[in-house]
C-alpha cells in the first residue's frame, strides 16, 4: 500500500547475503592472511620452586 519497493529490494539483499555465503566485499572478503612462519618452537623448561 505505501508502495516502497525500494525497501522490499533492499531487504531482499540483505537476506539474500548470508543465505549466498556473501559480502559487500566479495568471497572472502573479511579474511586476513595466516603468517606462515618456518622457526621451530623451543622446549620450554620449567623449575618446581617450593
């Protein structure tokens, strides 16, 4: 009755987003890069202290 079509096809975006596994900003969008470090871990040692 208000005729806002507009808003219908805005809400149907924002539904469709996460049905469709998307963003504003693409695939994967939000992902941040993993550092990739080859240094090997050190045994920690620890001392009982009584």
């Amino acid at each position: 009755m208000d005729k806002q079509w507009m808003l219908v096809g805005l809400g149907a975006l924002f539904a469709l987003m996460p049905l469709m596994n998307i963003g504003c900003c693409g695939n994967a969008g939000c992902s941040t890069l993993s550092a990739r470090s080859n240094k090997k871990l050190e045994e920690t040692t620890y001392e009982e202290v009584r």
